[in-house]
C-alpha cells in the first residue's frame, strides 16, 4: 500500500476556551459560506489526522460524563496520552527510530483530538447491544493479513487487504496513514473523494429515489440532500462483505451529516441504524480540518497490497505442502 513518510501540513482552528467543552460549537459571530449558486459550501480538501487515537465509545474513566462535560483541559491531556501511546507503538508498524523520531508512514502524530469519544448517542457513549439475530449472524469477512490465516483464497482475507475498499464509514476513519479527503460540489451532486483506497462517491441531491435492492456496491448508494447549512446523505444497498460492523445489508442505513462549524472545521456524523442488528440507532461524530491544496489526496498505488495476497497464499500453500 502506498505510504509517505512527510505529515500534511494543516491549519487547526482552535474554537474552544481553556477549561471549556465546546464540541460541535461555530466561533460567534461566524456564517457558513453558500456556493454560487446558494447551496451550503462544504467543499475543500480535509484531513481527520487530528482525531486519530480517539475510542469510538465512552472510556470507563469517564462513566457518568457527557461529551460536553469534558473540559479542554482534560481533553488536552489525553491528547498528550494517546500520542505518546502512539509513539511507542510506531517502531512495530514497518518503521525505525532515527533519535527521538520514528520514520514510518504515521501522518497524525501531534493529534489533537476534537473530543474525548466518537459516541455522542446513545447518551452513554456505548453502542447499543446487539440483537439476538445479529449474535447468530456468521461474520464472514475474511481475516487481516497480519493473522494466522487461513489463507486458503483471497476471501480469507479482508477487502481492506486486497486494497478494493474500507467501506462506509470506514473509509472516512482516522488510520495510520491516507487521511486525505475530498468534498467536491456541483449543481445537483456531491463527490467525495478518499484517499485510503482512492475510492470516489458521487452523491446526487435532486431527490431521485435509492437504485433497486438487486444493486448493491462497496460503498453502498448515497442520496444527498440539505437540511439548512447541514449536507445530509441517506446510504442503502451495502455489498454485504463491506457492510459496517458485521451489519445487515439488507437493513443498513447509514445517515452522514456534514456541517461546517467553523472556517477550516466541518463536523462529520453519522447514524447507524439497522434494527436487525442493533437494538437502537446510534451516532457518532468527528471533524474533518480544512487543509491546503498541496495537502490533497495523494496516488493509492497499493501495489504492497497486490503482491502481499499472492505471496501469503503462496506461502501458505508451501506450508500445506
């Protein structure tokens, strides 16, 4: 998989007061700006390398708090953790330290994070619990290459693994490396482009119906449409090996709002809602930062990828012999 060893170079835009919680808040004062012809303007090249290292629920050392209740302060300084956290793992994801710095394709380090969870309903910050039908669901996804195996095929290994898709919402989650987007708008669309896996969806928002329940894609069918400054985009027909979290295919909607909630920050949220797999919906949420033009989404060259599925099965089928 294609890596770099250079960081984005970003602005931050700090819109929070020491000891002050103000997640989601636009600076006051402050407008979102409209495209020439008066949609909402969220367009522009984004990075969410500031929140890499954030847990998708409530941390327990934070039982009984809300999202709001964590005070810059706090939030500063698990910042502070997760990096260093992040440092010292770095020498056993594929780089060395040169003096105080590893050298690998880690583009986050210095992250500060928008919050202290993703969760922000239900609001307890934990994922709802599954239903009995999804407890019987097979996974079916195929293993990481970094495992055991089997290696049998291609299908043991994961689509992130033969470099076709992470999916949706994982292709918009903070990882190692790849956190570049893309908002595209246009007259009656929307375009997103990602980096991770160079994937590109293009979103129309003239209110046409989802595309029959026989067609399915990777990264499921999105329909876009706005409700005030928020873009709000509606995706079904999920390919079931990329639906999120071992969802239903069939039931999954997944609901993102963009909003931009200050000159270089747009809040991403996205409602889970399968009531075949989980017994509630729930919503997480993060920023995107705005980033200069030269920061863009880079080539995907997976060609690591490619090579690595036919050596492991190679490998594996030597061992059999």
């Amino acid at each position: 998989m294609s890596r770099r060893l250079v960081p984005f170079t970003f602005v931050v835009a700090v819109i929070a007061l020491a000891g002050t919680s103000l997640v989601g808040q636009a600076p006051a004062g402050w407008t979102a700006p409209k495209t020439a012809w008066g949609d909402p303007d969220v367009q522009g090249f984004f990075t969410n390398n500031d929140e890499s290292g954030i847990p998708l629920e409530r941390p327990d050392e934070f039982e009984g708090k809300r999202l709001d209740d964590v005070t810059r302060d706090e939030l500063s300084e698990l910042s502070e953790e997760r990096n260093q956290r992040s440092e010292e793992r770095a020498p056993f994801l594929g780089g060395l330290p040169i003096g105080s710095n590893p050298v690998h394709w880690f583009e986050n380090f210095g992250a500060e994070n928008s919050r202290a969870w993703l969760l922000v309903d239900p609001p307890d910050g934990k994922v709802p619990p599954v239903t009995a039908e999804a407890g019987r669901r097979p996974q079916g996804r195929g293993g990481s290459s970094f495992g055991n195996g089997p290696f049998n095929g291609p299908e043991d290994l994961s689509l992130y693994d033969r470099c076709i898709t992470r999916g949706l919402p994982g292709s918009m989650m903070p990882a190692i490396y790849g956190n570049a987007y893309q908002i595209i708008q246009s007259p009656g669309y929307v375009a997103i482009r990602y980096e991770m896996v160079h994937e590109t969806r293009i979103v129309p928002l003239d209110g046409r119906a989802h595309a029959g329940r026989d067609i399915v894609q990777w990264m499921g069918d999105g329909r876009g449409h706005f409700e005030g400054d928020t873009l709000v985009i509606e995706t079904t027909n999920f390919n079931p090996r990329s639906t999120y979290r071992n969802g239903n295919a069939e039931a999954m909607r997944l609901v993102e709002r963009f909003r931009a909630v200050g000159p270089d920050k747009i809040e991403w949220a996205v409602t889970v809602d399968d009531p075949t797999t989980w017994t509630q919906p729930w919503t997480f949420a993060m920023n995107l930062t705005r980033v200069a033009a030269n920061a863009q989404p880079y080539e995907y060259a997976c060609h690591e990828g490619n090579y690595g599925l036919a050596n492991l099965l190679s490998a594996a089928r030597a061992a059999d012999r």
